[in-house]
C-alpha cells in the first residue's frame, strides 16, 4: 500500500503543479540555480526535489512553492489530500525534462489523514 500513498502524493503534485497559482500568502518559494553534472537538492516545508549529478542535461533554476491548504482546490472523490499540513507543493519550471532516472521529489505526508482501508 505504500505505492498507493506515493501515488496519490505524486498525482496530488501533477494537480497542483497543473492548476494553481502561487499568490504571496500561500507560502514560501525557494529557487535554485541547479548545474548540469553536479548533484543537489531543494526542499520547502515538507518537500525536496532531488536531482542527481547525471539527470541534468544543462544547467537550470528550479523552484519550490509552498501552497496554504486553503488554496488546494478540491481533489477527485478518488483522491485524497494526504500532505502533512494539508498543504500542497509546486514545482516550477512546467515541463522540465531530466536524464536518466530524472528527478525525485519527496513529500511528508501525515498519517492520520490516510482513508481507512489504506496503509502505509
């Protein structure tokens, strides 16, 4: 069940990253100039994205928003807001494209908001 709650968390940042815009109050924004051939990272709240020294292929700023749950618009019946604070991620530019196993994004999530019938 574990892979259910990475889909649903990676479904949930799609539809965010699709549909809202960051207004000043929602949160904080990092940005980061990432370089091509050198590993880092980025993290806000209770997310990071993590690209790996050979899935850049030239250097980019990257950026991470957070969105106040307030401005997460209303999931699918088949979706459920699992991010720890309700709140959501947006990770910016759209369309960046990565090398070999490309990027990894990770997101707290909280267990009490998990529907009955699921596990971790």
């Amino acid at each position: 069940m574990k892979n259910n709650i990475q889909k649903m968390a990676w479904a949930l940042v799609l539809l965010l990253a699709a549909t809202l815009s960051l207004s000043a109050k929602d949160g904080t924004a990092v940005r980061k100039l990432f370089k091509k051939g050198v590993s880092d990272s980025i993290s806000v709240g209770g997310s990071k994205l993590v690209v790996l020294q050979k899935d850049l292929i030239r250097n980019r700023s990257l950026s991470v928003n957070s969105i106040g749950e307030e401005n997460v618009p209303e999931l699918d019946f088949a979706m459920t807001n699992v991010t720890a604070g309700g709140q959501g991620y947006r990770f910016l530019p759209h369309g960046t494209h990565f090398t070999g196993e490309g990027a990894t994004v990770k997101i707290k999530y909280d267990r009490t908001r998990i529907p009955s019938g699921y596990t971790e």
